[in-house]
C-alpha cells in the first residue's frame, strides 16, 4: 500500500538488495511508490525480490559485482535512461574477521573493494543525477565504524570508518547544492550474514535478540521522507537486548 506522496514516484538505486538490510530497504521504499533499482550478486534473490516489488512500483534487478567498474558504467547508463536518481543507498558489504596475526591480506583487499571502493566510486559516478534531482545518499554503516571494541574486527572496522569519512566528506560538498547524505550505524542485525558470523564464532544464532532489518528500513525510509529544511546526518541503532 503506497502511504506518502512525497516519495511516490521517485527513483532509488539500492545495493546489496539480494537480502538483508538492503533488501528491506528495497521493500520498504517500494511500498511508498518509489521505482527501485536492484543491485546485488544472486540472480534468483533479486529476481525474487523484484517480484515482489512490482506490485507496488517499477523494479528492475542487476546483478552486479559493484568491484568491476564497467558494471558501475552500466548502472549510470541506465540511470540516464530512466533520467533521473532520487535516492541512493549503499547496503552491500562483506566481513571477514581474524586477529592482525592471522588475517589474510587479501580478505582486508576484498573487503576493501567491497566497503569501501565500491560505494566511493558509484557514488562519485552518479553524484550529477543526486544533484540535479537533490537526491539523498545512505550509507548503511556499522557501530565499529564509530569504535572498535574487539580485536578480530579491524579490517572490516577500517573500511566501516573510512566509509564514514566519505559520507563526512560527501555531505560538506554536496550539501549547498541541496543532497542530504546520512549514515546508519548499527549494532548486530539479523541477516543472513550475521547468520553465518555467529556460525563461524561457535555461538547459537537467535534472530529475536537482533536488529531485525525491517525495523532498519523503517528508520531509513522515514528519515529520507523528511522536509528539505531537515537534515539528519548520522543514526546510531543497536539491538534492545543485550547479549
């Protein structure tokens, strides 16, 4: 059921919409009217997904790997086909956790290209439609994005406070020119890959002690429903229960 005007008809652009936060963000949007671009990397997810879009908007999946960038150049043909980018949220990331010691050089690169790289490089490419249209950006962040807390997280956390420092910076340039760009902090949230951290951390994974990503999404979504005389920059989530 579409509920609010001010989003009905605009165009979204969503990463990591095979599952998870993003593709709960993805839904939500849809459920306001907005035409959604899906990008992710399992084709039968995202097809999924889409289906169940459309009844509610235009959905249109890719899969993508966000690391090459001629999939990047082919997103930003077909934002120019369709004219116009209203919103843009980043929710594709990965993890991989290990000490200093004994992690592996190329799972900080790859968590690099994916964390970091990815969202700066897409953004920079499709920063001339946020800006004709005064978009909004959202970037789906993490809590050890603001400290770090465990020694096993320190790739991942420091690509979660490089990308901080991009959204920083992308809000200083692109704010006078009317785009509001916010970052999402937060805390474990159950999705499939916290699913498969707790499995590899020897722990029993119970859903209902976690962020759920639609409580996410709805967060997302009415913040980016806010008048233009408001901004909101940051938003710091984490679960109610503490484990």
């Amino acid at each position: 059921m579409i509920t609010n005007d001010f989003l009905q008809g605009r165009t979204a652009l969503v990463t990591g919409a095979s599952s998870g936060i993003g593709r709960a963000v993805a839904v939500a949007l849809a459920q306001h009217g907005v035409n959604v671009c899906l990008v992710g990397r399992n084709a039968d997810a995202l097809n999924e997904v889409a289906s169940r879009l459309r009844p509610f908007s235009n959905a249109s999946p890719f899969r993508f790997d966000l690391t090459d960038d001629k999939n990047i150049e082919a997103l930003a043909t077909h934002v120019q086909e369709i004219g116009k980018l209203d919103i843009l949220v980043h929710a594709a990331g990965i993890i991989c956790q290990a000490t200093m010691q004994q992690a592996s050089i190329d799972d900080l690169d790859r968590q690099y290209a994916v964390n970091l790289r990815a969202p700066y490089v897409l953004s920079r490419r499709l920063l001339p439609f946020l800006i004709a249209g005064r978009g909004q950006v959202v970037f789906i962040n993490s809590s050890v994005g603001l400290s770090v807390k465990r020694a096993e997280v320190g790739q991942y956390a420091a690509t979660k406070h490089a990308l901080r420092a991009v959204a920083d910076s992308l809000r200083e340039e692109v704010n006078p020119k009317g785009v509001r760009i916010l970052s999402i902090y937060l805390g474990r949230t159950a999705t499939p890959m916290q699913r498969a951290l707790y499995s590899k951390e020897g722990k029993v994974y119970d859903p209902e002690t976690l962020l759920q990503a639609e409580d996410v999404a709805t967060v997302i979504v009415q913040t980016l429903m806010l008048p233009a005389t408001a901004e909101v920059t940051e938003i710091s989530i984490r679960p109610a229960i503490k484990a």
